[in-house]
C-alpha cells in the first residue's frame, strides 16, 4: 500500500477503538444481543463477550474501518460460542424441543389439501438481498423474527446458521435423528420466512 | 409428481445435504413451473445469507470517525 493510500484510509486498532466509549458501548450492547439471543443464560453471555473482547485486546491487528474491526471481534465471538455449545448441551432442552416439533400439522394451513401453496400464501419475491441488508430497520426485524420461533427450534437454528455447525455434529450433540434435525431446521426456516414476508416484505396486509 | 409442501422440505434440506440425482430432477421439473417454490428456494438462500450477514456483525454499523 502506498504512503497516500495509508494516510486516505481510515485505520483502526482496536485498543484505540475501545478508548472510544461511544465505539464500545455499541459494540458490547451488539455482542451482548447476539449472544443472549443464542444461550439463555445472561451470566454466562457476559462471560463470553467479555472473553471475546480480552482476547480480541491482545491481538496487534490493525483494520480498515470499524466495520472490519467488528467483523473480527465477531469471528472470535463466535468461536467463544462454539466451544461453549461443545462443552455443554443444556443449550437446548430435548424435551421441549420435543414439544415444539410435535405439532407437524401447524404450517399445512399454507397448502391446500393436494399439498399446493394456497394463493394467498404463495411465497413472494424478496428482491435484492444486498438491499436489504443495507437498512437498518430490517436488522431489527430479523430479530424480532427470531425471538418469535419456538425457544428450542430457534437455537438449533443459530448453531447451525450463526455458529456453523453441520447437521450432523448437531444432531449428534442432541442425540436427535438426522431425519428429526432436517426437521427442526425446515421448520425455523418456515416460521421465519413467514415472520419476514408479513413484518418486512409485506406490512400492509 | 412432487407437489409444493414436499418441494419445500427438499429445499430445506439441500441446505443440510447433496440431493441426490433421483431427487434433483422432479424438483428442478417442479421449480421450473411453480414460481411460489422457486421464491420459497431464493427465501431460504436469503435467510441463510442475512444469518451469514448478521453473525459477521453487519448490523448497527457506525460511520467512521472522521
């Protein structure tokens, strides 16, 4: 990188960064949020930000802008995340993840009985991801969404869209079928998409 | 011939696993002519994407100090 492109660039550290209270405040408040909506145990979320954060303090690393920085400080949240879920499978309680699959019937309401999508139903175009991503508002949204599913399923959920566990490593964690994991991932996946398109795609109706 | 329920558990699994070849090709027939399932597909690859997005800490982002 030349001399001028490293005076234009904006460049954070982050020890710097944290000496800006507004910055970490922020920070913390959205590291908090992602952990809490992942374990429900406050206590042990704030273990793991601050954790995250010591570790991320230690590193010499420099960033182009704050977004990258978080970014980073993310990644190492998530593997503070990951080694917690191996290390204890109280996370998801079996029984009640149990309860919440049983209803099998509760999104047949979208099809008719040959099992085609009621017209009403049928699902809409999204648009440009990109897009989307760029408001603010939707964040808010997508959580909102993510509280609104069944406790248990949306855990299964965030292991293995947030963290990035396979199928089969959570399967194995819950001692669930495979079949029965598919099951529970396809049914976040429906109660989700349904939350967005009528609180996000679709707010008039 | 799959109808749409069964398409959007094949859907959500192609998310887990490799469909297999007998599995590909009535559900590639069907998303051919069914424009719900193949919004339903561009939703899922959506949701998977916006977790993607949301796990890195995209969201709330600050403008840069000046």
């Amino acid at each position: 990188m030349s001399v001028a492109n490293n005076l234009s660039a904006r460049v954070d550290d982050l020890p710097q960064s944290l000496r800006d209270e507004k910055f970490l405040a922020q920070l913390h408040h959205d590291m908090l949020r992602f952990v809490e909506l992942q374990l429900q145990d406050r206590v042990t979320a704030e273990d793991l930000v601050q954790e995250a954060l010591v570790a991320a303090m230690s590193g010499q690393e420099h960033f182009s802008g704050r977004a990258a920085l978080k970014t980073w400080v993310f990644a190492i949240l998530k593997n503070k995340i990951a080694d917690y879920l191996r290390q204890r499978q109280r996370v998801v309680d079996i029984a009640s993840l149990a309860r919440e699959t049983d209803d099998e019937a509760d999104f047949d309401i979208l099809f008719d009985h040959r099992g085609f999508w009621m017209p009403e139903d049928r699902p809409d175009r999204w648009g440009d991801p990109e897009a989307v991503f760029a408001q603010q508002q939707f964040w808010t949204i997508f959580e909102i969404c993510l509280t609104q599913l069944p406790e248990n399923t949306a855990r299964v959920f965030m292991m293995r869209e947030f963290i990035g566990f396979d199928t089969s490593e959570i399967c194995q964690e819950l001692s669930i079928t495979t079949s029965n994991c598919h099951v529970i991932l396809h049914r976040a996946r429906m109660g989700l998409r349904l939350c967005l398109e009528k609180r996000w795609f679709a707010p008039e109706d | 011939m799959l109808n749409c329920k069964q398409v959007t558990r094949l859907l959500s699994e192609a998310q887990e696993r490799d469909l297999q070849f007998k599995e590909k090709i009535p559900l590639k027939l069907h998303l051919m002519m069914c424009a719900g399932c193949d919004n339903f597909r561009k939703q899922i690859d959506f949701l998977r994407q916006a977790c993607y997005e949301y796990a890195k800490g995209k969201p709330k982002s600050w403008p840069d100090p000046s």
